[in-house]
C-alpha cells in the first residue's frame, strides 16, 4: 500500500492572508508543518500543493517538495485531487498547512483504519477531539462531528451538534480536525461531483463525502495542537512551541 501525504496551501486566507508564510519558532508555520509530516516516518513522499510562488518557493529552497496547481480550486480536497490524478497511489493523507504541531500518533491511527479494512468499504478516515469548554463548542469556526456507534461519521456541522435539549444526557462533544485520509477512487470522485446544498451552507467540505454516499471512519485522538486561523492563535502556537 503506497502512502503519500498532500498538504493543500493557499498564501490568501480570508481570515489571516498569509498565516503560512508567518515566523513560528524562526520557521515559516508551512516549512514547520511540511517538515513535521516528513518526520513522522509515515509516508512514502510528502508534497505541499499550492498556487502561491511564495510557498512554493518556501519549501523548495529549504530541500522540500511542492506541487503547483494548474487550475483554480475552491477547497483543498480539489486542489489534492489534481495533484494525485496520474499518480500510483493507494493512499492520500490531507494534512493542513496551518496545523504546525502535526504528529505520528494521531496520522498513525487514521493510516491504521486502512490497514485492517481487507474489504476496502472505508472511503475516508479523519480525526475528532473530544471538547467540553461551551465556548469552543457554541464556536461556529469550530466544526463539530457526530458519529453511529461504530465511529462512522453521520454528520459535520459548525453549529453544536448534537443539540442539548437534555443536559443530562451526558452527551459527548467532538471538534473534526483537519487531517483526513483519502483512497485515491475517493477523492477523485470527490473532485468530479458538484456541491450540494448542505455543504454549500455548512462550509465544511466533509459533507459532499457524505451528501455523496461516501463512508468517513472517525478516530478519536487527544493530542492537543493549534490550528492557525486568527493572529491570536499564532501567538497560541508561539507560546505553545
């Protein structure tokens, strides 16, 4: 089974342009992600996949590898979808570039889920961290997921799902981080298929999968990491490093 990692890499961010190309420990917060992914030891190649010179040229002179987009994407599931399309690959993991503090437990257990699936009926493994502070949970920037009984997704949602109209019912909170991994089939049709309604008004590309029939392992992991959005996290990131 071959397995590759993809990180998607836009420089224009709406939230924080050029969050990727800020200091973080004397490093650019992309080179510190892409050299992250590489030292886990995971993979069988990792690339950055961009339409921005700046970051392209950001991990080529420090050694690494990148990809250049040739077409114009809306999200980086598309833009890893083009990168893939002629390779040999089984497997594609999206890490994102804005998640510094990736590491080899959590990537591990979502690579896990394809190497015991004989049957090859998972299209999709990603990652949720259970949370309880009610300010991250009513957060719409924080994406939520909610899972069946065998940790299949049913759905993402950036409202606090599942709703608590019985607080004593214990329910347990997920945030969806970022990292997914893809069967190559997977993500090429993903590329192929028009958005639908509920993605469309979510902002969450996750559900297309879903809207498409596609089935998302979820692999529950406490690591604790900064996800670069806003200027305060990167100063979270800074303190945290």
């Amino acid at each position: 089974m071959k397995v590759i990692s993809m990180i998607p890499a836009r420089y224009a961010a709406s939230r924080f342009p050029g969050k990727l190309m800020q200091d973080l420990g004397g490093k650019s917060v992309i080179l510190t992600t892409y050299q992250a992914t590489v030292n886990t030891g995971l993979f069988d190649d990792v690339f950055v996949v961009t339409d921005s010179d700046i970051i392209y040229n950001e991990i080529v002179n420090n050694g690494g590898k990148a990809i250049m987009s040739i077409a114009e994407h809306d999200c980086g599931s598309d833009r890893i979808a083009e990168a893939v399309a002629d390779m040999d690959i089984d497997i594609v993991v999206n890490v994102q570039g804005d998640e510094p503090f990736t590491e080899r437990t959590a990537l591990a257990k979502v690579l896990h889920v394809f190497q015991t699936d004989t049957e090859k009926e998972i299209d999709l493994a990603s990652i949720m961290s259970p949370i309880t502070d009610i300010d991250e949970i009513n957060n719409p920037n924080t994406v939520k997921v909610i899972v069946d009984k065998n940790d299949f997704a049913l759905y993402f949602s950036r409202s606090p799902i599942p709703y608590p109209r019985d607080t004593n019912v214990g329910a347990t909170y997920y945030k969806h981080k970022g990292v997914y991994a893809f069967r190559k089939q997977a993500i090429i049709d993903f590329h192929r298929s028009p958005m639908l309604t509920l993605e469309a008004s979510e902002k969450i590309e996750a559900i297309r999968y879903l809207e498409y029939g596609k089935r998302i392992k979820m692999v529950e992991s406490d690591v604790v990491g900064v996800e670069i959005d806003t200027p305060e996290d990167l100063e979270r990131a800074r303190k945290l490093l």
